[in-house]
C-alpha cells in the first residue's frame, strides 16, 4: 500500500508531506513529496506545496500535480492527481486511517 504522510527527518527543517511505504516505520522511501518551506509544517497535506515527483533519476515538479481534499480540512479523503507519468501507482484518492498519525498529522492511505 501507498501511504500520505508527514515525514519528520532528523535535521532541523527536514520535513515534509511524502507518499510511499511506511514499512519499516516512516522510512525514506518515498516517491512524491512536497517541499522543504515553510508551508511543509502544514498541517493538512493540501496546504503544502511545491510538489515533486521521482522520475527514476531526479525529483521533477510536474506543472499538473494537484493535492485536494474533497471537503476541508481536516480531510476524510484527499485526491492526488497529476503525477501519473512518473508514479502512477502514487496518485489516487487517499483515505484517512483512523488512529495512525505521523509526525502529529493524520496518515492516507491509497484506495
């Protein structure tokens, strides 16, 4: 499963809302992911930006990626769209998991 999430790393100003596995615990495995500003202690992934995707090689910001939630914050589920080119598997809708959290913020998982 892919999971939307809040990756809190180990140096000061390292995090940032992610998409990949969290097995084993909220590792950097990642393929999508927002950038490292000021907006990225968002507290709901729509409110993060710059987002990028791994492209096999590189991080790309594809100009269509779009992170929504279907109704406001705090979100029940959010659509990520835009990205197929690169990780398809990684877009979709994202549904809250009830009593999983990362880093203070709730956890999606892709339907």
């Amino acid at each position: 499963s892919q999971y939307l999430y809040y990756w809190l790393g180990a140096r000061l100003g390292d995090m940032n809302w992610v998409i990949g596995r969290i097995e084993p615990l909220y590792t950097r495995q990642w393929a999508v992911k927002s950038s490292y500003t000021s907006d990225s202690a968002a507290a709901c992934p729509t409110d993060a930006s710059d987002w990028h995707v791994w492209s096999g090689s590189a991080w790309v910001a594809p100009l269509a990626l779009t992170v929504q939630c279907r109704q406001p914050c705090p979100c029940d589920d959010v659509v990520v769209s835009g990205g197929e080119e690169h990780q398809s598997m990684r877009m979709g809708i994202f549904s809250r998991v009830d009593g999983l959290t990362a880093g203070g913020r709730d956890v999606y998982q892709n339907q």
